[in-house]
C-alpha cells in the first residue's frame, strides 16, 4: 500500500502515538489481506479510527472500529467527514466485554493497543478466537521491548512508563502468551522494520504526549524498545 495516500488524514487530530499507519502497511506488506466488501474486519483499539480508514480503503471490507477511551459518537463524526460512514461502524467497548457475533469477522487489525489488554495467557482464546472466522488472520502491531531484555520492562522503561512499563514484552514472549489452540495454524511474532520512521513522525507532532515522548527517546525508547509484529492464521 501507498502510505503517501493517506497523508492528509495522519495529524497532530488522529495520532495517539508513532505512526499507526506505517505500522499497518508493514503488517499489510508482510500478510495481504484478501477480502472483498463481504468480509467484516474488526479494528481493536482503534483510537481515532486513522488504521480503520486505512483498513477499509485497503481492502474493501466493512470495518467495525472499536475503541474504549475515544467515543463512538465522536469516531462516527470523524468518520462521516470522511466520507467512510458507511463502510466503518464506530463501537465504543471494553476489549475485554465486547458484544460482537460469534466467528462475525474475517480478520482482526489491532495497532498499538493489544498490550494495554490482553498480555496474559488465554485471553487470545478466550475473547478473540471465538470472534474470528475459521481460516481468518489476526494482526497485530504494538510497541515492546528488544529481544535482548526480555522480562526487564521495570527496570528499563519505568523513568518513561511509570507503572505501565510491564505492558512491554519482547516478541517472544508475546507469542507464549498468544499461545496454542486447536483453531490455530500459526503463530509468527518479530521485531518490526518500521521502529524508526513511526516515531520520528510521532515526534514531530507539536503535543505534550509527543513531547514527553521526546525527552526519553534517545536514552530509553531507541535503545531498549522495538514494535511487535504478531500474525495469527487461523486453519
Ligand atoms: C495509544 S492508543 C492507540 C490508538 C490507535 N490504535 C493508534 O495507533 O493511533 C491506545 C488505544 O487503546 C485503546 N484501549 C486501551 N484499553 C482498551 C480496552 N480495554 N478495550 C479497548 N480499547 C482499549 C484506547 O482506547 C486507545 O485508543
């Protein structure tokens, strides 16, 4: 996918972080979606619903954009201005209670929100696999830490996360805590190529996240932490 497409729409009103959409077209490039305008994608943790957008042009899908801190009322809004209100449904749930159907969606997209929720055993099997078709794919984008200091997420990252640093694993650990199901073909976890052009763009962003951000990306962000890739494939 061409990113410079949806440059207009990537702003200091939609990001939430390093650029989701350059995190999404890594994943897209590596597992292709094939979908037609049948399939249902779900968007977990969408944010601002910017990868939903993204999502829905790519492949044609109808996109549920699901998100928990931004409203669906304010992504319905965004998303009528955009022209996509009919092909992407804004939801505001928990990731943890969602109330969808039962095998609805051909493949899950989740950039940059799958760690705030869903870093122990058995929450892939228990609150994302039965929402998933047979033969569908999960994948997911989401920041971490180097293989080289795996389990040192507290030690390394607290001066910058606080008491959120535990949410960063390495991709290892992330593909035990996906873990093993009769319905899973495959699991693949790596570190991301994209590290570096996602959060320079972040960091050009005039906000006090971003800002804050900056003051801890040469001393703890760049050495000590990557972006996840995690595909699932479902037989
Ligand atoms: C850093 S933002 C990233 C948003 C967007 N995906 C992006 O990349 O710009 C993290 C998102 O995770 C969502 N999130 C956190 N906990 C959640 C939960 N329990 N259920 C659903 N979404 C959740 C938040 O609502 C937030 O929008």
């Amino acid at each position: 996918m061409d990113i410079n497409g949806y440059k207009r729409y990537i702003s200091e009103e939609t990001m939430m972080g390093p650029n989701s959409v350059r995190i999404l077209a890594e994943l897209f490039e590596r597992y292709p979606l094939q979908l037609t305008a049948d399939d249902q994608i779900l968007d977990l943790g969408c944010g601002t619903g910017l990868t939903s957008l993204v999502i829905a042009k790519e492949t044609g899908a109808k996109v549920y954009a699901n998100d928990l801190w931004v409203s669906a009322e304010e992504n319905g809004k965004r998303f009528a201005r955009w022209g996509i209100g009919g092909q992407v449904m804004p939801v505001c749930e928990d990731a943890n209670h969602l109330h969808f159907e039962q095998k609805q969606f051909s493949a899950l997209v989740s950039i940059d929100s799958y760690h705030y929720f869903a870093g122990r055993e058995g929450f892939f099997q228990e609150k994302i696999l039965p929402l998933i078709k047979d033969g569908g794919a999960v994948l997911i984008g989401i920041p971490g830490l180097k293989e080289e200091y795996a389990n040192r997420a507290e030690e390394l990252l607290s001066d910058w996360l606080g008491d959120e640093a535990y949410m960063f694993k390495c991709p290892a650990h992330w593909k035990v805590l996906i873990g093993r199901h009769e319905r899973i073909e495959s699991v693949k976890t790596w570190e991301m190529d994209c590290f570096g052009k996602a959060w320079e763009e972040w960091l050009a962003v005039n906000n006090q996240f971003a800002r804050g951000d900056r003051q801890y990306f040469e001393t703890i962000i760049r050495p000590y932490t990557c972006f996840v890739g995690i595909c699932v494939k479902l037989r």
